[in-house]
C-alpha cells in the first residue's frame, strides 16, 4: 500500500516530467544535451534533496518517495532520472552517510537545492566490477593530500560542483587500502575528460575524470582512513534501489508506448492490440513491471526501517535492469518496423534501458552479491525468516 504523500510527491514530479521533460526528450536525446535549467527546477521542488534531512536544506522525505520519484522520471526521460538517482543516493548520500556535522553543512545545502550537482568517482578504467583494484592514490603532505589517477564513467564529471571521490592511501594494500576524499571539482589539478558517447541515457553527463597533482585539505577526508572500500559498498546497497526504481520508470514508460499503439495499430481490419498475440506479450509486459515495482518498493521499505538491504537491493536491480530490458525490447516488437525508427519512442526506452544492468553493479556481480548474502543467512540460521 502506498501512503498518500508518496502518492503525492509522485503526481508533482509526473507532471513536471510531462510539462518540462517530454516535449524535449527526442532533441535533447539527439543532441546529448544535459538541461541545467531543468536541473535548478528540480532542485527549488526539492527533488535533489529528497532524503536530505530538513537541517540541511533538504525535503527530508524517505525511500519510498525517492523510488517514486526516480520512477516518474525514468518513464520519460531515463537519462535525466538517472542523473537524479546518481546526486542523491551516489555523491550527495555518501556525505550524508559518512560525512562531520561540518562537512554535512558545507555541502549538503547546496547539493540538496540544486545550487551544485554531486558526481561520485568509483570506477577506474582498471576497476569497474573489481572496485577493490583502485590505482588512484592520495599521499599525505602537510595539511591534506595530494590525489593522482583518474576516473571514469563518472555521472556529473563534466557538470557537476564536488565528487567524492576514492583513492589509494596505503599502497600496495587490498580493498582496506581504499579512502574517500570531497572533491571540489574547481580543485587546481582536476579535469572532465572524455565526454562519453553513448548509445542511451545520452542526457545524462558522463565522462572520465582526471586527478592530476590535485591537493585537497585534511577535511575532505570522509570518515576514517581506509574505510573508503566499505563506505563505498554501503552506499551501492542504497544506489541500486535507486537504479531498480529507473528500471521500473523506463519499464513502465516502454509499457504504456506500447499498450498506446496497440489501439491505434490496425491490421487486418483490427488495432493489433485485439489479437492474443499481442496481448499475450502486454500482460507480460505488465506482470513484469509490477513485480519489478513491488521488489523495489520492499528494498526501499527496509531502507526505511533502518534494516540491512545488501540482498533487497540486489535483488530489486537485477531483476528490475532485467525486466526493463525484456519489457523495452517487447515494446520494439509490438511497434514493428516503426518501433525501430526515431520516430517513436520505443527505441530509446530500449535504448536506454541496457545501462540499468551494467551501472552501479553488473548484473552479475547482483547474483554474487545474493548469492552470498543467501549463504550467510544459512550460517546464521536466518534463512527463511
């Protein structure tokens, strides 16, 4: 059961999207533009802050208005959502997690008001999957460090205000190795790279992001010396219910194009959505997106109640990336020969949909991830429960 206010954060943000997001998605898609004045906008709704607490100039809402608002998003424009999930629950929450009353103070404001937009600097051209493979080193000097290496895939490296980024203060070490450092992107000795051209989410920024010499002070360390690693690991339980919620919105997105043109397709004297063909593959298409949704929603509830969601979430992002991939591609099918044209919307719901199983964790790292977390709950004696 959804509560009211959950239902009315999602209508505000649903018809935001349809007024100022859908009448732009094709150009901008094309363009791989990224809307900064759309951006301020959902900043001043508080969208940006959604679970920023109101001491800090957030909307301090909860999971499951931050779920729905990523769905709204992603049922018209992926790419956008997909920024809004990597500032709020990647760069924004790590500082909301992990960070002092001081450094919650400096940055959160103008993160959760849309005066800046946080980027989160993980992955490495040598670590993606393999996170604990780290080669960007932070050496000690007197009065802070001095970052070297570079990023990339980085949501916000072109765009963005501060990344936290993580970097190597014990080298030669494994993953306990790893720290996470505030970055102000305006640094001396930071720079965007490549801008990526990908094949969707082209709306959202993503670029690699170089750290050459870069000296930050002793208080953009966050949290303690090498508990980078683990930070990092507990922000990504919260990430990928952010990412499963953007599967569900891109999902639903491609269901609803598809249920559309089933009524308005005719063949054989009849719009196709009559024939058992078709509407064998919508109630799949339905079935899947709700099961998505209600995974999702469950993480988000756990996350909620303080509860540990390592498994939910995994579970919800594989899943959901999945079914988003299967429903997008159905939606392609239904359009026929027109759903492989721009001129529709299918394509880019397809498009788009494939990054949900790569970002934020692969797929098949999810399966590991659920996988061991079962194998605890066996020792534990906790299965089933």
């Amino acid at each position: 059961m959804v509560d009211e206010s959950v239902r009315e954060v999602a209508e505000m943000v649903r018809q935001f999207a349809r007024e100022r997001i859908a009448p732009h998605v094709r150009e901008w898609d094309e363009r791989a533009h990224f809307p900064r004045e759309v951006f301020a906008e959902l900043g001043a709704l508080g969208v940006l802050g959604v679970l920023v607490p109101e001491e800090y100039g957030g909307a301090g809402l909860a999971y499951r208005h931050y779920v729905a608002i990523v769905e709204e998003l992603g049922a018209v424009e992926g790419g956008i959502a997909l920024s809004v999930a990597a500032h709020n629950s990647l760069g924004t929450n790590h500082i909301l997690l992990f960070g002092t009353e001081e450094q919650k103070r400096r940055w959160l404001p103008e993160l959760a008001q849309g005066r800046m937009l946080a980027a989160w600097a993980l992955t490495e051209p040598g670590a993606g999957s393999d996170a604990g493979a780290t080669r960007t080193v932070a050496e000690r000097r007197p009065g802070g460090w001095v970052l070297r290496g570079s990023k990339n895939f980085i949501t916000h490296a072109s765009v963005g205000g501060v990344a936290v980024v993580m970097a190597r203060t014990r080298p030669g070490t494994d993953h306990r190795g790893i720290s996470a450092f505030i970055v102000p992107l305006d640094t001396p000795g930071v720079s965007p790279g490549k801008k990526e051209d990908k094949v969707g989410m082209r709306v959202s920024d993503t670029a690699s992001l170089v750290l050459d010499e870069c000296f930050v002070g002793e208080e953009a360390l966050l949290g303690e010396e090498g508990d980078g690693f683990h930070q990092a690991m507990e922000v990504l339980d919260g990430g990928r219910i952010s990412i499963a919620a953007l599967a569900v919105g891109i999902a639903r997105g491609a269901f609803e194009a598809a249920l559309a043109y089933s009524r308005q397709r005719l063949q054989f004297g009849s719009p196709i959505g009559d024939f058992q063909a078709i509407r064998f593959k919508l109630a799949d298409m339905a079935t899947l997106v709700d099961a998505s949704r209600l995974l999702t929603r469950h993480a988000a509830d756990l996350k909620d109640r303080g509860e540990k969601t390592t498994r939910a979430s995994a579970e919800a992002k594989v899943f959901a990336s999945e079914a988003a991939v299967r429903v997008a591609e159905e939606a392609v099918q239904i359009h026929g020969g027109y759903g492989y044209t721009r001129d529709y919307p299918a394509e880019k719901f397809w498009r788009d949909s494939k990054l949900c199983t790569i970002g934020e964790g692969t797929s098949e790292i999810q399966r590991l991830v659920v996988a061991r977390e079962l194998l605890k709950e066996l020792e534990r004696g906790e299965l089933g429960r």
